[in-house]
C-alpha cells in the first residue's frame, strides 16, 4: 500500500469519543486565557506592570496558551479530565490569592464589593469575548489539522466517517458559527444602502479569496497527490468553497428576510433539510452514491457531501447571526453584561436539551450529511463555548477591579466605577488604545491568512515526515515546532501592524 492510501486509512472509517470528552476538551482554550489573564493580574499586583520584549510575551503566550492545548489532545488526552480540574484548581486558587492581596476595597466585603462592580461602566465598543472565541477557535483548529496524521492524536478525535462525534468533527461548524457572529448582518450593517442586494454584491468581492484559495488546494492537492478524506467534502470540494458559498447564500436569504428573524429562517432550513433526509432517498445517496455502492462518477455524485451540508452550514450561520445580533448589542453597565451571560447559558442549555432528544428520537449526529442533529450539536456547542468566555471574561474583570493599573489585553475595561467616599476606590480609566502585545490580538489581526499558513505548512510536514509512523516525543517536538512558527509569523506582522488583505 503507498504512502498516500496509508495516510488515507489513517484518518477514514473511525467512530468519534463521548460528548463529555468533547465539550471537557473544547473547554479546556477558554480556561487557559482564564488561567492565564489572573496569572498577569497577580504578577502585576506583586511587582508591578510588566515591561517586557516581544519576544518574551510571545514565550509566555505560546507556554500558557498553545503548550497546553497541544499536550492535552496529544499525550494527556487519556488524562484530559485531570488536566482539565487542574487548571480550574489553579484559576480558582489565583483568584483567591489576588483577593487578599487587594488593594481596593480593603474594607469591603465580597457582597459590597460585587454590588458596586456590577455598576461599572465598561467600553462597549467591541466585546473581547467574541474575538476571543473566533481567535481559540482558529488555534485549536491550527493544531488539530496537523496532529490527526500522527499516532500521537488519539483516533478517537479525528472526523466521523458516517455517525458519531468527533472533536474534528466541529471543526468546519463552529468555524461559521463564531464568524457569522461579526458577520455584517450581525453588526446591522445590512440595510445601509438602498439596494440590498449590494450586499450579496459585496460578499461576492469579500470571498472571492476563499474560492481562489479553494482552486488553489484543489490543484494542488491532486498535483502532488496528497492524501485526501474524500467522504469529508467530496472529491473536488474543500473547506474553502463550503465557506465562502454559505457566506453567500446567506447573505441572500437576508437580503430577503430580515436578520432579526433569522433564527426562523434557519429552523425552517433545518428542519425541512432533516425532513426531506427521513422521507425520500436523499440520506441514501449522500452515504452511497446514485448506485449504492459509494460512486463518485459525476460531479454531484463527486462531491455530493460538500454540497448537501451546505444546507444544514447556512442554517447554523443563520442561527450565528441572531446570536451576534444579541451579544453585539449596546451595553454600558457590567451588570448589563452579566445578564446577557446567564441568558446566553439558559438558551445553551436549552439547545442541549433539545439535542439530546433529537438524538434519541431520530437519529444520531453526522457531519458527513450536517443532519439536525449535527445542527443542534455545533449550535449548542459554539453558545457554550461563547459563555465560557463571557463568564471567564467576567471573572478577569473582576480580578482586574482589584488591582489597579492592572492589564490584560482581550479583556473589557473598565472606564468608571459609582462614586465613593473611600479614598482607594478611584475610578478606573481606560487608557488610549495602542498596540498590545498579545498573541490573541496578534493571531485576531490576520486570522484568513493565518489559517491558509497553517495549511500550507500542514501539506509541507506531510511531505516532509513520514507521520504515522513518528514516535511521540518526535510528533510532540514536530507540532510544538509548527505551532510556534505559525505563531510568531502571526506576532511578527503584528507588532508591524501589517494586516494582509487582498480584497
């Protein structure tokens, strides 16, 4: 057997791991920009605001940040529970230390102290979180599309082959869903000129890099006959094109429909896509082909998975939108804030509910057919993935409020608290904005070209290594490697305020 078919076998007919271990790993990003804002603030509180190079601040993003993420799907996957109560046991144990050791609110009790941060006024002109979702997001997906070709990355996470969850599996799911959050409808920027239709124009020009980058790993691909999961997308169909086309059609289903009503339009989709999958012979010929025995002859034959997901894609975007709708709203107070978390949890919640009888009472999830279920997974999973960071967000806010002067980029600040009598309670003032150093931010300024780097290098280590046959400590120092120099080409173009766009 070649090399490619090798490779191929490596990652095809596998059956996904537990939705626990999904949702505990997913969780594990969030708790890092926790663990790692608190360990910032109580530097600060101990000795002072930090002034160090780049190059030091891109080490320790990339040691609290990304060393984790990769040590935990790779050679502490089996201990992934431990690993995550760890860092939970370690944020919670930084907040309390940063709690005595406070330098506001000295007299103050807990209660007093929560009741008056809740008034405080906090810059409403973006919400950290959001960016920080998109950001993880890209990361996670950064390191996995490397470490499924090594044995290293349990099997157990790579994609589905028909049913069953996957942690890949949401790779392509969440990726729409966390961009369709600042997606224009989202930001009410549809509407502002009279004819509406020129805002499927300007998507059209928005993505036409995605469709050249979609051509582009297409001849490539075949060129130099890398080695292909063709049940994923089909046989000419890729990440690129499912994502600039969703983009599309949704913005001409909202040229149409007003985006306040998109959760409508994207029940409706779903629901009827699902419909149509029990009723007529739709499900069959996605999973086997026109003759039932998986022919890819023809063009829809070829790429029949990618195009019929796109069905159940536009509907999670939909969805996105009127969540962006919502969390991008105006909001002064922190309590207004805290409001908004708790409704996003209790609709998080909901969704998990309705998964679980979907589940039970139609069928299982499938990535391959983005079937309703599947849907409401990646739906369910994205809001929860949201809350985590709002609430991780807050409790940074507040760690913040008790070490003055205190910083921690991709976090709100806080701009006014209420008036006191008590000397040491000044109000806090945001400073002007300026360039943080940040991997987060550095990674946020240049997330497209970030991703299509992280590809690029993907195909040249495969070509390069013989992957699945590496032992672990060599695939660990191969993944490090890669991580590190996606991450500082990202922290170089940064710290140069260079932000490529070619559109």
């Amino acid at each position: 057997m070649s090399d490619k078919h090798l490779k191929e076998s490596f990652i095809s007919n596998l059956n996904g791991t537990s939705l626990t271990e999904i949702t505990v790993g997913l969780s594990v990003p969030p708790l890092l920009v926790l663990c790692r804002g608190l360990a910032f603030i109580l530097h600060q509180q101990k000795n002072g605001e930090r002034v160090d190079s780049w190059k030091i601040h891109l080490l320790l993003d990339f040691s609290l940040l990304i060393l984790p993420q990769v040590v935990s799907c790779t050679v502490l996957s089996d201990n992934l529970y431990l690993v995550h109560q760890v860092i939970i046991g370690i944020s919670i144990l930084l907040v309390c230390t940063i709690y005595r050791g406070k330098t506001t609110y000295t007299n103050g009790s807990f209660q007093d102290i929560w009741k008056r941060l809740k008034e405080a006024h906090v810059e409403n002109y973006s919400v950290p979180a959001v960016t920080v979702l998109r950001v993880l997001m890209n990361l996670f997906t950064a390191i996995c599309i490397l470490a499924v070709d090594f044995p290293i990355f349990p099997r157990r996470y790579a994609k589905t082959e028909t049913y069953g969850t996957g942690t890949m599996d949401i790779g392509v799911g969440c990726f729409i869903f966390a961009n369709s959050l600042v997606s224009p409808e989202a930001r009410g920027m549809k509407g502002k000129t009279r004819n509406t239709f020129s805002n499927v124009t300007k998507q059209l020009f928005a993505v036409w890099p995605l469709f050249f980058l979609g051509f582009g790993r297409l001849i490539s691909v075949k060129m130099v006959e890398y080695h292909e999961h063709v049940s994923e997308y089909g046989v000419h169909w890729n990440f690129f094109f499912t994502i600039g086309i969703v983009r599309v059609l949704s913005s001409l289903l909202l040229t149409l429909f007003t985006a306040r009503n998109s959760w409508i339009i994207a029940t409706v989709l779903i629901s009827c896509y699902q419909l149509i999958l029990e009723t007529t012979n739709l499900k069959t010929f996605i999973l086997h082909g026109t003759d039932g025995k998986g022919t890819r002859t023809g063009f829809l034959n070829a790429n029949r998975e990618g195009i019929f997901s796109l069905i159940g894609y536009i509907g999670i975007y939909m969805v996105g939108v009127q969540v962006g709708l919502y969390v991008l709203k105006k909001r002064t107070f922190l309590k207004d804030w805290i409001r908004a978390t708790f409704n996003l949890m209790s609709l998080t919640v909901l969704f998990f509910i309705i998964f679980l009888l979907i589940e039970t009472f139609i069928e299982p999830v499938s990535r391959r057919m983005a079937n309703l279920p599947f849907c409401i997974w990646i739906i369910g999973l994205s809001l929860l993935l949201l809350c985590l960071t709002l609430l991780f967000d807050l409790i940074l806010v507040f760690a913040k409020s008790l070490v003055p002067g205190s910083k921690v980029s991709c976090t709100w600040d806080i701009c006014k608290l209420p008036a006191s009598n008590k000397k040491q309670d000044l109000p806090l003032k945001s400073g002007k904005k300026e360039i943080n150093l940040c991997l987060i931010e550095a990674v946020n300024r240049n997330q497209l070209l970030f991703f299509l780097y992280s590809n690029i290098m993907t195909g040249v280590v495969n070509m390069l290594v013989d992957t699945i046959h590496s032992n672990s400590a060599f695939s660990l120092s191969v993944l490090l490697c890669y991580m590190f120099i996606n991450c500082l080409i990202a922290y170089v173009l940064h710290i140069n305020t260079i932000s490529v766009k070619w559109w």
